[in-house]
C-alpha cells in the first residue's frame, strides 16, 4: 500500500466519526478501484492520550475495504463493549490506526509463531479471541506471554495453551496510523 493510499484510508476513518459526532457533513469518497476495492479484513484502533479507546474490526471482508474501515470505524468508535462512545469533547485527542489483514491461516505449531508479525485467533468450544501482530510489541510480551493473553481476551485459562494444542489460526497486517502520516 502507498504512503497516498494510507492516508486516504486514514482520512476516511476519520471523517466517518466525525460525521458521526456531528462534526462535519463532508464526505470523503474513495476511489472504487485498486486497494480500496479489494476484499481484506481490517481493524480499527482509537487511542486517546496514548491509551486505548477502542478497537473492532473485521477478520474477513464481505465489503471492500473501503467500506470496512468507515463500518470498523464507526464501530471502534460508538460500540467497543470497553468503553462508553466517544463523544465530540474528546475527539481532538483520538487518533486512529488502521491494520488491514491477510486472510488468517491454520497456525499448527506454537514455535513457527513470529512475535510482530503474527496476529492470532484462538477458538475453543463457544469462546474465541483474536489479538492483533501489534499487541504483543506494544506490551513487551514474549511468545509465551502472547499466548497467555490471547487464551485471556477469549476468556480461556492463560495457560490452557501448554495443556493442550489449542486451534489456532494466524494472519500478518499491514499496520499504519495517523500519528506516523500526520493524519
């Protein structure tokens, strides 16, 4: 993805809130071609003051992405179960990032897992979780720490994953936010 391509995805997400928030009536249209229209899971991350201020997103697209990121935008924004809406007030003080997803694959063996590079799902019965490549390097978590949390964030024991092979599933993203595109 090109540094234009980043930053109109970003541009999007962003309008998408505000619009919402009562903000603005623009709207910024993307282009229905090239990686705008592809089909790619995505996730939306709002931080405020550093902190986490929500996160949803899509593992697979049914959409093209840049209908996905306005959709987990607004999401992020309004129904991340962690946390109340975000409202206009706090607004100047979010900033957003953006990782779009390749389609996630059977991750078999615990030792081909790469810290930063892979996101992982985990489903066990009726309970699944997902954290994104990001999350272990933003937290300082070795591989093993990884998977603690990830059984964690599916409401699983942390250490369930040394009991027995848990079905996992990985993916990479492509990971950029306002902050380093000056929005």
């Amino acid at each position: 993805m090109t540094h234009e391509e980043r930053r109109l995805l970003l541009k999007a997400a962003r309008n998408r809130i505000e619009r919402h928030l009562g903000l603005t009536n623009e709207v910024v249209h993307l282009p229905a071609e090239g990686v705008f229209d592809t089909l790619s899971g995505c996730f939306v991350t709002l931080h405020a003051h550093g902190d986490l201020r929500g996160c949803i997103g899509f593992i697979r697209a049914v959409e093209p992405l840049r209908k996905t990121i306005e959709e987990a935008a607004i999401l992020a924004a309004t129904e991340d179960p962690r946390f109340p809406p975000v409202n206009a007030r706090e607004w100047p003080h979010v900033s957003i990032e953006i990782s779009v997803l390749t389609p996630p694959f059977d991750m078999d063996n615990y030792d081909d897992i790469v810290v930063g590079k892979h996101g992982l799902i985990v489903r066990e019965g009726h309970r699944s979780g997902l954290l994104l490549p990001q999350v272990p390097i933003e937290h300082g978590m070795n591989r093993d720490e990884f998977l603690d949390a990830l059984c964690q964030k599916a409401g699983l024991s942390p250490r369930l994953w040394t009991q027995k092979q848990l079905k996992l599933q990985a993916f990479t993203a492509e990971v950029f936010s306002e902050e380093e595109h000056n929005g």
